[in-house]
C-alpha cells in the first residue's frame, strides 16, 4: 500500500513535471514574442551580418530575447541566415519569427528625385538599399556599362529618371544599376520615340534639353514653352544661350558644385567649356542634371510658337516674359536687371 501511494505520488509529480516543461516550451515557442506598438515592425539583414549583429538588431522588438535565440537556434538558424528585408508582424511567436527570418524576403519603395550627379544618386540610393556609396558609384561609372552603351559617365545622368520603384533591399549594385536603367529604356515607348525621331535628337540630347529646361523653370506649366523656345533656337542654328548650362560649367571649373550662383556675369560668358552654350552652338555634351519625366514630356511635347528668348518675370516670381524680337526681349531683360540690382543680388 505505502509503496503504491509513492508510485502514484511519484507519477503524479512527473505529469506535473511534465506540464512545467511542457507549457515552458509553448512558452518558448508558441507564445507572443513581440514588443512593438505597430502592427509591423521592418527588420534589416546585411550579407555582413552573423547571428549576434541579428539578435542585436532585433532586441529592441522582443519581449524575450533569450526565448528568440533557444528557439533560432533548435531550428539552425543561425547557420542558414539570409540577407533581406523581412516583416515582423505584432504579436508574433518565435516559431513564426524565425520562420519569417528565414524564408519573406520582403520588397521595399525606393525613390529618388533630381539629383545633380552620379554620386548624389549614389548617396541616395545607399541611403534607402544594402549596398554602400562606393559600391553603387562603382557601378554606375563601370567602365563596361558605360562602353556597352555607348555613353560617358555624365551621359548616364539620363539613364536614371526619378520616381518610385520597388526593390529588394539587398539587391547588389549591378542589380540596382540595370534594373534601373530597364526602366530607362521602358520609358521610351513607340508614342515617346517617334517623337523623339521627329525632333532628330538622340535619347540622351532630349535628355540633355529636359535637363536645360528643368533648370530654367521649377513651373511645369511652363515647361513646353521654354522647351520650345530652344527647339526654335536650335532649328535656327542659333546658340542656346542657357544660363543653368553657363552655371554649370562655372561650377566644373571651381570644382565646387556647392557653389551658389544667383547671378551670371558676361566674363562668365568667356568660360571655354562645351557645357557654355553661349560659346559654342548647339546641345551641350550630356545633361547638366537628372530631368524628370515632366521635363522629358516637354521636350517631346514641345508647344510650337514664334518666341526665341524669356526672362525672368518680375512681377510673376518662377515665371518668364516670352519674346520673339530681340528688341522686346531686351526690354524685359532691362526690367530684371534693374529688379535683380534693387534685390543687390550681384553673383
């Protein structure tokens, strides 16, 4: 009798035992693991990771992270790591986390506006996406790229049109370049090169116009207009005369694109640069910044008029008084002058 009891005792606390060790273990597996307020919480894996940088990365989200590590690590996962983006979900338990980990690489928006070079679109690529400057500037200035397509490095600028695009966060540098520059030549459909044809300019001059355009005016209705005023000039054999490309060489010379320039004086006029459309006639060699897709429309969708020179309307700050008479047109020109002088704006 006394030894029955100390085996039923004895299985008893065995079942309780087990219980203990049983509910730890969903406790450890199955339970909520999470400690964020969103409903999704985003969490970064460089190539450069190991396990610790991971678990050091994703502390911050946890309600247990010794719970996280014995589960990762009875599924091996610290040997099968992978880089990626990957979406953790509020309330989440650790059996779903490592799975995520180890299997949703997850999309990410990218985006970029009119950047003034290779390198800021370097910047700011790196800033959004795994690879760092370096790598990606590396890329964009490959020799082979760049011989394949028969562009310089400045030419390039066009191939990369600010928008949203989506990406994979660990997508490497050659990835991004050419995904990039596909979506470049998707722009040019059927419609937009026959009208590129008609205007007998190569995809990277109506770039290099869209970019002189964008300079000369922020007001997208106005853009066709501007646009067609060096269509004119062009057409006539006349020089372009655009102060953002005189602007530009300025700024090449000093070797300090930083440099504000409010003001173009005539010496500046004398600069031997291709990019001083005052001296020489015609595009100048490659964009002098990155146009976007308003820009690029109204080149190709130029308003057709008689007007061959504007200027800055001092009455209508962003906007420009249209000529067609150089004799008019100095008359405006005149009235900016005497404005820009009153504002003692002298560079």
């Amino acid at each position: 009798m006394y030894i029955k009891k100390i085996l039923t005792i004895t299985a008893l606390l065995g079942l309780v035992a087990l219980g203990i060790f049983s509910y730890s273990i969903y406790q450890i597996i199955l339970s909520p693991n999470t400690s964020f307020s969103n409903e999704e919480q985003s969490i970064y894996i460089s190539d450069q990771a190991d396990f610790q940088t991971l678990v050091d990365s994703i502390a911050p989200y946890l309600e247990s992270t010794e719970d996280f590590i014995t589960v990762a690590q009875k599924k091996q996962y610290p040997s099968n790591m992978k880089s990626g983006h990957f979406i953790l979900k509020n309330g989440m338990n650790n059996n779903e986390i490592v799975n995520t980990l180890r299997s949703t690489n997850v999309p990410i928006n990218i985006n970029f506006n009119n950047q003034h070079n290779l390198t800021d679109l370097s910047k700011r690529l790196s800033e959004q996406l795994m690879p760092d400057q370096t790598e990606i500037l590396q890329s964009l200035t490959d020799s082979i790229f760049l011989a394949k397509n028969e562009v310089t490095a400045l030419q390039s600028l066009a191939f990369y049109i600010p928008n949203t695009y989506e990406f994979y966060w660990n997508s490497s540098a050659e990835e991004i370049r050419d995904r990039l520059h596909q979506q470049y030549l998707k722009f040019w459909t059927p419609e937009r090169t026959k009208k590129r044809k008609a205007l007998n300019l190569s995809p990277i001059e109506i770039s290099t116009l869209a970019s002189i355009v964008q300079k000369e005016t922020a007001k997208v209705d106005e853009r066709t207009k501007v646009a067609g005023v060096y269509i004119n000039r062009l057409r006539k054999g006349m020089k372009l005369q655009a102060d953002p490309t005189l602007i530009f060489a300025l700024k090449q010379k000093l070797n300090n694109r930083d440099t504000i320039i409010k003001r173009v004086l005539n010496k500046d006029k004398l600069i031997n640069s291709p990019f001083n459309t005052y001296k020489y006639s015609g595009l100048p060699p490659a964009p002098i910044a990155m146009p976007d897709v308003s820009s690029l429309d109204a080149v190709l969708n130029y308003e057709e008029h008689d007007y061959l020179y504007f200027v800055a309307d001092v009455k209508n700050i962003g906007y420009h008084k249209f000529s067609k008479t150089l004799r008019q047109h100095n008359r405006y020109a005149n009235e900016y002058r005497n404005w820009i002088n009153k504002q003692k704006i002298y560079r």
